[in-house]
C-alpha cells in the first residue's frame, strides 16, 4: 500500500500525428486509432498522468474534423471521476502559459480524471500574431495542461528560461522540464552559447533537498542529423537530468539508454504512426510506462496493437543476378516478386491480429545503371492489398562521394520529404548578395517558412510589426523568475559548453561588422543597415496596407534575384509571375537610391 501511494505511474508517448492522411480514404483513421489507443492504455494502466512529446497533430492548423475527433477522445478518457493522486506545487502561472494559469484538473468546473501534459513539436507549433498552437485550443478547453512554450528574449541568438513543473505523490518528487520546438539550428546555438539557456533548480525545503528531486526533460528534435549542427547533442544537456523523452525522432527506441559520462538515460518512443515510410518506422511502435519512486524508477515498454502493419525492404538492381539492365521486364518481375514476398511477410504475422488491415509496403530500389519505371502504373496490381499502392516503390541512386569547398556533406536525403523543397528554397535565397536595407534576413526567412509550410498569412506582417518596435526602441521579453526556484545555468553543469563570440549585435549605420550570408544558410541575424529612423519610417508605411498584401511584398522582397525566378518557374508558373510582376519596384523601393519612397510607389506595391 505504500508503494501504490508514493509511486507516481506515468505514460509517455510521442508524435501522435493526429490528422495525418485524413483525406486517404484507408488511412485516414490510423492516426485516431493508435491515439486513442494510447488513451485506453493510460486507463488501463491507472496511470496518473499521460506524457506527450510533440506533434500531437500533424498540420499547424488541423481541420475541423481534426479538431473535432481529437477532442472527442480526450474528452471520452480524461474526463471522469478518477481522483488525482498528485499534487503540482510549483508555480502554475508560470509552468502555463493561458489566462487560467493552473493545471486543468484543479478547476472546479471539470472532474479531470487523466491529466495530459505535452509539449508542442515541429508540425503542431505556435505561429501567428498571438503566437497560438493548435494545442492553445485544447489547453484553452481545458483538455490538455500545456508546457514548454518558450519565450525569446534578448539579443542575438536570443534566450530562454527553462522551469520546471514540480510534482510531488507521496515522498516522490518529479521536476518536470519541458521544452517545445525550436528551431534545431538556432538551438544548437543557444546551447553553445553562455547563459542563452537557463535552468531553473527546484529551492531547497525542509526535508527534501534539492537532490531529492527526480528531473525529467521533454524535447522535440532532431537527434540524429548528419549535419552536427541542425540537430541537439546529447552532452549539451545538463547532467542534473535523471531521465530524457526524446520526440520528434519517429523510430521507437523506447527502452532507456545510458548517456555514458552524463549520468542520465534517453527514452525514445517514437511515432504512433507511419508517416515517412523509412526502414525506422517499419520497427514495432510502442508506449512506455514509468513507475518512479524517490530517485528510482521502472520502465516498461508496451506495444501498439492498431497500429497498421508496416513491410520495408531495400533492392540493389545490380546485385541481382537474374535482372538483365537492358530488359525491363526482367526489372518489372523482380520487383513484383519481392513486394509479394513482403505481403505475405506480412500475412503470417498478422494471424494473431484482431483486425487484419491493409499493410504499408515500401520497396526502396537502387537503380544504379538501370532505368526507373512508373511507381503509379506499378502499384496498380497491388490496390485492394496494400494501403499504399501509389507509393510502393521509391527510386534512389548510391550516393557519391563530392567534397565542397568546406567538406560539408549534404544531408538533404535525410530530411522529411515535407521539409525537402522548403530546405532547397532557403538555400538558394541565402546565396544572394544582395543586402537588406530594412528587415533581417533571418526574420524574413522565419515569415516565409511559416507563410508556406504552416499558411499563417499573417507571418510577415508579424515580422514587420515586431521589428517596428524592435526599432522604436526594442522590448524586454525576460520573465521574473519566481521565488520558488533558483537560478542555474546549463554550462555550469555540463562544463560542456563551447566558448563562442561575443553576441551579434544589431547593425547600424556607420558599422562594419554586418553579417553576411553565407551559402550554407544564414548563420546570423543579418539586420538592415539603414538608419533607426529610416526604418521606422519605412515600416509604418508597409504596415498601413493590408496584411496579405504586406505579406505579398516582402515575400518578394525576399525572392529578389531574377535568376531565382527559373528555379520558382518549376514550382508554380503563378508564383513566378507574381514575382516577376513586383520584382524590380520592390529592389528599387528598398535600395539606398529610393529611400524618400513616395506614397504613389507605395501605393502601386498595395494593390499588389
């Protein structure tokens, strides 16, 4: 009896993906299904909480079918007369981020029987002018308890402050520390930067020293990156952590590692569905239950059983001796003969499943010295068996070894297919040597990924709207800490901290030290160099149009070399001629020479 009352019972799970392929008339229930699995094991299971990773929904802004279904389960297994076993004794006001400002389950107007707490990912993020996620809606509804939205402040690469929610069951105290996504590259950053990030420890009390305490951090990032620089090292972490959930990444690693010299362990559990068909997911999914008391704890892996059945395999056509490169056919019957292998594969273990659905089937094909085939025409035998039959077969070529002029490797074959295009574009507009004379190239190029990937139209309005004030004189982000907690900075823990340069300051005019783009990405914020009043100036005119037609501009304004134009033509012929119609008024409004810009000039760029 007194284990039960001082072992808190946790479910973690990640990358829920609630929307994803809702339009597929097959799939589009698999997200729903594995999520409200995940619901009825925390149930079953008694747990006192369900932790969640990030990407609970897929798209930024999910659709009204969505939405509805999301809270539908939420509803049906957090709602209900189930006591709560524990208590939050930190400072709520600050742990959540809403006007109510305390943990869902104490409100009187609701019974909460199973508290959520979770964290935004990359796909379900705040954007927008009040900088609100999909999960604001849920938080505001009082279904979720949402944490790890962070605030930058300061200058340069900017700075955040981490505090944890403190929870106590018994004798067992938790320090939860969450933090949402962030850009990976700007992070790695921030990690190597001194005091750009802030760990706030729990204050010592009488009987329960600040040791006592069992810390867990929630992520959302990239783990596994060729490029060391666009995702998180693990030793960048502070070595006060006990326990790590690691999201974003989709293959299920879900039993505890040991970080060797850290002194804590890594969970990652990985997506509840298949969406990038790559051989990690095609790993059983699993859930993982936690049981802490004191300082210890025990983890326990559970499996998802509606999860659609995943086939992946890998063909080297020149390695195979019975495929002739110069007939086709032989291609043709060689393929057709491991996707049926990979089918029945499949069948046989599948004979313990309640319900038998349609498996996923990738066949990745090394066509090295062979032509490629129509996947489309391909998959066309196999509808009706497999839930993918558009998208069986995926063509790739062994890659070769290319040096550049910095040994950089080029990791785009490891991007989601959904961040290729995006990660290409903003290569190309960084290799321009063009220089901004109001807005910061970085600013710019956060408003065009959130203007395409995540259809916030107002994302560029926002950016001109902050740097108006940012110019008018600038404004404190930094919170007060509370009394509760004392501050701790992440490099005096791990002693792993790189020595970097001083902060980039803002350029102004009569400065050198502006930053230059270069051509692997914009590593600084690269501010106009015009003067404050210039800027001002020039920004409160812009902002007087209306948004959508501000947005218009300075997307252009972004995209403003002519020989970009050719690489857009491929995209969209109607986004090529919007650029090309606006182009050159707005290079001429925003060079040196037309800096007394007239209201007919202006006028002309609001009807764009």
């Amino acid at each position: 009896m007194d284990d039960e009352i001082n072992t808190l019972r946790v479910l973690i799970a990640t990358d829920c993906h609630l929307g994803y392929m809702e339009k597929d008339e097959i799939r589009r229930f698999d997200s729903f299904q594995a999520f409200e699995e995940i619901c009825s094991i925390a149930e079953q299971k008694q747990v006192d909480f369900l932790l969640l990773g990030g990407d609970l929904f897929h798209e930024n802004k999910p659709s009204r079918s969505t939405l509805v279904k999301a809270i539908e389960i939420l509803r049906r297994y957090c709602l209900n007369d189930r006591p709560v076993q524990f208590q939050v004794v930190s400072d709520q006001t600050i742990n959540f981020q809403n006007i109510f400002g305390h943990v869902n389950y104490e409100d009187p107007h609701f019974n909460v029987g199973l508290p959520v707490f979770t964290i935004h990912g990359n796909h379900d993020d705040p954007a927008g002018v009040d900088n609100l996620s999909a999960i604001d809606i849920l938080s505001a509804s009082n279904l979720v308890n949402y944490f790890g939205k962070m605030i930058l402040g300061g200058s340069g690469v900017g700075q955040i402050t981490l505090y944890p929610i403190l929870i106590r069951k018994g004798t067992t105290s938790v320090a939860l520390y969450g933090l949402g996504n962030i850009r990976d590259e700007r992070l790695n950053r921030m990690f190597q930067t001194p005091h750009a990030i802030q760990w706030m420890r729990p204050e010592p009390q009488e009987g329960c020293p600040v040791f006592d305490w069992f810390n867990i951090l929630v992520l959302h990032q990239n783990r596994i990156k060729t490029n060391p620089k666009n995702a998180v090292n693990e030793h960048f972490l502070p070595r006060f952590l006990d326990f790590i959930v690691w999201g974003h990444e989709h293959e299920c690693l879900v039993d505890p590692q040991e970080v060797p010299g850290m002194g804590f362990h890594i969970s990652q559990p990985g997506s509840s569905v298949a969406t990038s068909l790559i051989d990690g997911e095609a790993k059983p999914k699993h859930v993982l239950l936690m049981e802490i008391k004191g300082s210890q704890y025990r983890p326990t892996k559970i499996p998802l059983k509606s999860v659609r059945p995943f086939e992946y395999a890998e063909v080297v056509l020149k390695d195979e001796a019975d495929v002739d490169p110069n007939d086709q056919a032989s291609v043709l019957e060689h393929l057709d003969k491991v996707v049926r292998n990979l089918i029945e594969r499949n069948s046989r273990t599948a004979v313990s499943r309640s319900e038998l659905k349609l498996p996923l089937i990738r066949l990745k094909v090394d066509y090295s010295g062979f032509t490629t085939i129509n996947p489309q025409r391909f998959g066309q035998k196999y509808v009706g068996k497999v839930a993918n039959p558009q998208d069986i077969l995926i063509f790739s070529k062994a890659a070769k070894k290319r040096q550049s002029l910095e040994d950089k490797i080029d990791d785009s074959e490891k991007l989601r297919p959904e961040e290729l295009n995006q990660q290409n574009i903003e290569a190309l507009v960084a290799e321009s040597n063009l220089k901004m004379e109001i807005l910061p190239v970085n600013d710019l190029d956060i408003a065009l990924h959130e203007f395409v990937n995540k259809d916030d139209k107002m994302a560029f309005y926002s950016c001109l709207q902050n740097n108006l004030q940012e110019t008018r004189g600038g404004r404190s982000r930094s919170t007060t800490a509370p009394r509760s907690t004392n501050s701790f900075s992440d490099e005096e823990d791990t002693g792993q901290m790189l020595s970097s340069s001083t902060p980039v300051g803002r350029g102004r005019k009569g400065t050198s030290d502006v930053p230059k783009p270069t051509q692997a990405g914009v590593s600084k914020r690269a501010r106009g160099r015009g003067s404050s009043s210039l800027k001002q100036m020039t920004l409160q005119a812009t902002l007087k149009t209306r948004h959508s037609e501000s947005a218009g501009c300075f997307l252009i304004a972004l995209l403003r070399r002519m020989e970009f134009c050719s690489v857009i033509e491929e995209i969209s012929p109607a986004y090529c001629l919007m650029v090309k119609a606006t182009q050159g008024m707005l290079v001429m409004w925003s060079s040196p020479q037309y800096r007394k810009t007239s209201s007919k000039t202006l006028e002309m760029i609001s009807r764009f």
